[in-house]
C-alpha cells in the first residue's frame, strides 16, 4: 500500500475516532467525523473520485408506513427549496438505501417523505429507523466559488473541470469554476458549461464525479463530513449501462471485501463488470468476478485482481451485461462499511 495513502486514511480513522462522543446518530449510535485529502492529478487528465462523508443529519426517527416510494415518519424537517435532500434507511432488510427526497408534507411530529426509489411492496417494516440529510451540492462540497481549491478560469475548459455523471442521460455534465475582473480583486462562481449558474447542483452521496484537471500541479482536495456506519446499498441500471458507485470508506478497500457481488461469468465478456479509470489515457481498466475461479476477481487480461483496491476517496463503474436487467430492492449493490471491511487502523 502507497505510505502516503496509508497516512491519510489513519489520519482520517483518528478524527473519526476522537469525534465519537460528538456525533450522534439516530437512537444514539455514535456519527464520527473526519477528515482527509485525495490526490487530483493533471495536466489534463481525469480523476475519478468521491467523498466518503456525508452531511450531517436534519432529522430522524422511526417509519410508521410504506406505500411505494411514500414513507411516513415521526418527524419531517424544514427542508431548503431548489438544495438536495436525502433519506436513508438505517435497519430493516432495506438498511443502506439512501434515496433522494422529492416530496414532504408534516414537521416535527411527523409526517410523510416520498423519495426516489424502487421500494416494493411491504419493503420497509414498521419501526424502522431512517434519517433525513442535506445531499452534496457543488458549492458545499467543493466550497464556494470564492475560496474554493478547483482551479478557476476566465473561459470553459480554460481551467479544472468538474463533471458529474447523469445516469439517465448515460453522459457526463461539465462545470467549472469562473473567475472574473482583475487581480486582486478577482470575482467567481460556478456555472455550467452554458453558464448557468451551478453551485446548487447536487452531487449525489453514494456516487462519484470526475475533475479533469487542467494543471500539471497536483490539488490536493480536502474532503470532510460524517461517516456513515451502515453499508450502502445503490440500485443499478442494466442493459450494458453505466453506474458510478463511490468507495463509502476513508481508506482503501479491497474488491474481494467490498460487498460487491456482480454477476460472474467466465470471461469478462460473459460476466458483469467493474472499470476504474486510467488517469494517464483516460480509458478503462476492467474486472470481474470469474465464475470459472470461484468467483474470485480477475482482470479482463487474466490476472487475479482480488488485491486490487478502490481509493480512498475514490470510485467505480459499474456495467451489467447488455442483456441483464437492473437491480433494484433487495438485489441492488451493497457496500461496506467500516465495520465490515477490516480498515487497518480501526
């Protein structure tokens, strides 16, 4: 394991740690948080990556009922108009799942929340616990336009690009940071590649995105939060198409201990696949589960791939064969947590 990499995830680990008796999570369970630092390479080259943290929790309680995507809860937050919020489930047979909010009715001695995602019938028991978050937005996770670490420019593609997958689309949306007047009095802000204005543009927990970064200096991009206890479950879109799943850990892990389970085959060809991407050509690097070799991890070249980690602060695709459907409810992708994934240093 890289030494440098090995301090960053201690370093987060002991933060988490010295922030136990801090954090509170729903029915006491403690929240820790940290902090750490992932490596942004450039010139021009891409960076796939992802925060481990989340934000912290608004509100949270016990779910009484389920009719489809529609829960209700014992308690309901003020939630901003236009910023992201996200539900997640805390125990039950559907622990893991963090869905995005839609719709709420209620306050604080409950209400109703509907959010996005294939719940089937019966799905969520009575009692279960759920807490309610802000989700990432460009401006909170990257940090305001006016002091953030992504390189700015007078002119798209003139500096860092961040771009952020649309699952629906099956393409990358590009933003960036702009930088306006004279020196020292510069001005900024986040906008799309058509100028929009961007910094409430949510950048899902759970996910990935990708900055391109356009100097040959290396950002070093601070990433903090809580860290979630619960492994996290993602539902994942078939038929050949492509799922960006974020490491939840703040510290490499394993393929053989992530949880993952994509279906095997015995080719690459034949079985689900996972791809990291290659900062230096931009392409990907491929793996799978060998049905052939008791499911254990092979490369698409043959080599055995059980070792092979996912960064810290990193993240995969995830691509089902062209002719498998999703995987939705109890067959979505689960990933561990902490607890889970024998993190050294914890």
């Amino acid at each position: 394991m890289n030494p440098i990499n090995n301090i960053r995830f201690t370093f987060a680990a002991v933060l988490a740690a010295l922030s136990l008796a801090t954090h509170l999570q729903a029915g006491g369970v403690a929240q820790p948080a940290g902090i750490m630092t992932v490596p942004v390479v450039g010139p021009n080259k891409l960076n796939l990556l992802a925060t481990p943290f989340a934000r912290p929790v608004v509100a949270e309680g016990t779910i009484s009922a389920q009719t489809g995507s529609t829960l209700t809860v014992s308690t309901v937050p003020t939630m901003t108009a236009g910023l992201p919020y996200v539900l997640e489930v805390q125990d039950g047979d559907y622990i893991g799942v963090v869905a995005l909010v839609t719709a709420s009715t209620g306050n604080s001695t409950g209400g109703t929340v509907t959010v996005q995602y294939n719940f089937p019938a019966g799905a969520i028991a009575a009692g279960a616990r759920y807490a309610i978050r802000p989700d990432w937005t460009i401006s909170t996770l990257f940090g305001a336009a006016a002091s953030s670490q992504i390189g700015s420019s007078t002119s798209y593609g003139g500096g860092d690009v961040l771009q952020i997958f649309n699952p629906v689309t099956q393409k990358l949306e590009n933003f960036w940071r702009q930088r306006t007047g004279s020196s020292p009095n510069f001005n900024y802000a986040w906008l799309t590649q058509a100028g929009a204005s961007a910094d409430n543009v949510r950048v899902p927990l759970g996910e990935g995105f990708i900055i391109k970064r356009f100097s040959s200096t290396t950002l070093n991009l601070r990433l903090s939060g809580e860290l979630r206890q619960s492994r996290t479950r993602k539902e994942i879109l078939g038929n050949g198409k492509l799922n960006v799943i974020a490491n939840p850990n703040p510290y490499p892990v394993r393929l053989d201990q992530s949880g993952l389970t994509p279906t095997a085959g015995s080719s690459s060809a034949a079985a689900d696949n996972v791809h990291f991407i290659n900062p230096n050509t931009g392409r990907f690097i491929s793996y799978f589960r060998n049905s052939s070799q008791s499911n254990s991890w092979f490369s698409s070249t043959g080599s055995n791939a059980n070792s092979v980690t996912i960064p810290a602060g990193g993240a995969i695709i995830l691509q089902r064969g062209s002719t498998r459907g999703d995987l939705t409810g109890r067959s979505a992708a689960k990933l561990n947590p902490v607890s889970f994934a024998n993190a050294p240093g914890i």
